[in-house]
C-alpha cells in the first residue's frame, strides 16, 4: 500500500511540474474532475487500479516503468553535491550553465533556445551532469533531477566560491532603484536571542522563496525570469571603525 501511495504523491508532483491540472486529466480519461480527485486522494490508494495507473502515466508522457522509477526515486535525492562534484562544475562554465538550467527545470530544448549550443554539445553536458549523478537523462533527453526540493551548495564550497569571486559583484552592480529590485541594509545591535530569532526569520524566507520557485514550475519557461535572493547576517563592524577601537589595557 505504502508503494501506490507514492506512485499517487509521484503523479501529483509530476501534474505540478508539467502545468497540468486534474481537469486536463479528467479531459484524457474522459472523467469527472471530482472522479480524478477522488481517485488520487492517497486514502483511497486501495481503488487504484493497475489500469488506472497505466492511463495516468501514458497521460504524463511516462511509461509505467519510468513512473514506478521515479516513485522510487523520491526517496534517494541528494540535499549536496561533493567537492569534487562541484570541482568539476566550476572547472566547466558551459557545464555549470547546463546544471544550473537543469536545476530550474529546463528541457534540452529550452536550453538550446535560449543559448548558443548544438544539440551534440548539450547532450555532451547532460550525459556529464548524468555522470555526476546530479541528474539522470531519461529517453528522448528528459531530464529527471537526482537533488532534494532543499538542495543547497556546499558551504565555502566552490560553487559558493565561485559566486563571491565572480557572481557576487555581477549581482550588486546595480542601483536597485526599480520596483522588481530590492537592495536593503540594516545595522543595529542584538542579543544573543535576538540574533537567533533573526536567524529563523532568514530560514523562514528562504524556505518560502522555495516555495515560489516550485509553484513557478507550472508557468512555461517564457513566463518565468531568474531572480537572485541574497541572504547575509553575521556579527560585524566596518573595517575602519575597528581601527579606531581603544586597545585591552590601554587607559584613556
């Protein structure tokens, strides 16, 4: 029962990936959309037929074998890459670009549209990142993620690196003047307590900026932009300042 509970949880997540709704699906089966609901509500995982599943997945583009595989893959994601996986990243900035297009859900079509790569060389990328096991390449050049919803890169690892010796300045080259620009500093002094509250605060941003990224899937990729979320808090005073500090010991 636990295994068609997660082929259910699979085919939503795919519904939601793919933009479509339980409506489309009633469409193809020729179903009520309140029959489609019913049906895929994991209480009645009991009722779902083998059938069923078949005509959901045939729905999905995938064949039952590639839905139970990704059903079983939900579990086996990876939350990091290694060093050495983002050495190899780094060390290719035509392979970065292809993972991090990957990461956001494009298509080897939708790569090759909006940059300047053949066919060959961006099935040369995939079958790279396939390697490095960041994704797995399906028949006709799908692209199944292998990472979590949470995936993150390495602290001080070398993507991180990469981004503050080449992207971080790119990013703040900015006046942040316009409405779809924010840019926002703030300096004070916090307890301990309140430098942990702030802390959870940032988190809960990030989690939700997750969030709007998942539930931005469903849109078509020309719909979609790529937005930078900068995230910084550490105990700190300018370097200048520090300079004017009176030394341990010295008198007045």
């Amino acid at each position: 029962m636990n295994e068609i509970r997660q082929i259910m949880r699979t085919i939503k997540s795919q519904l939601k990936l793919q933009g479509k709704t339980y409506r489309d699906v009633a469409e193809a089966l020729a179903l009520s959309e309140a029959s489609v609901k019913r049906i895929l509500r994991e209480e009645n995982a009991a009722n779902l037929s083998l059938e069923r599943i078949l005509q959901i997945a045939h729905f999905l583009g995938l064949t039952l074998m590639e839905l139970t595989q990704e059903a079983n893959h939900q579990g086996n994601r990876l939350p990091t890459l290694n060093q050495n996986q983002e050495k190899e990243l780094v060390a290719d900035k035509r392979l970065l670009l292809v993972a991090v297009c990957a990461i956001n859900h494009w298509s080897m079509d939708e790569i090759m549209q909006v940059y300047r790569y053949t066919e060959p060389e961006c099935l040369h990328y995939l079958l790279k990142l396939d390697k490095l096991g960041l994704i797995t390449l399906l028949p006709g050049n799908r692209i199944r993620l292998n990472i979590t919803r949470d995936f993150e890169w390495l602290p001080a690892g070398p993507i991180r690196q990469y981004f503050q010796q080449s992207g971080l300045h790119d990013f703040l080259d900015s006046h942040f003047h316009d409405d779809e620009q924010t840019l926002s500093f703030s300096h004070g002094m916090l307890t301990e307590a309140a430098i942990s509250k702030l802390h959870s605060e940032l988190r809960q941003l990030k989690r939700k900026f997750a969030d709007l990224h998942q539930e931005s899937l469903a849109a078509p990729l020309k719909k979609r932009r790529g937005v930078g979320l900068l995230l910084a808090s550490r105990e700190w005073e300018p370097a200048e300042f520090t300079g004017f500090r009176r030394l341990p010991g010295k008198a007045k």
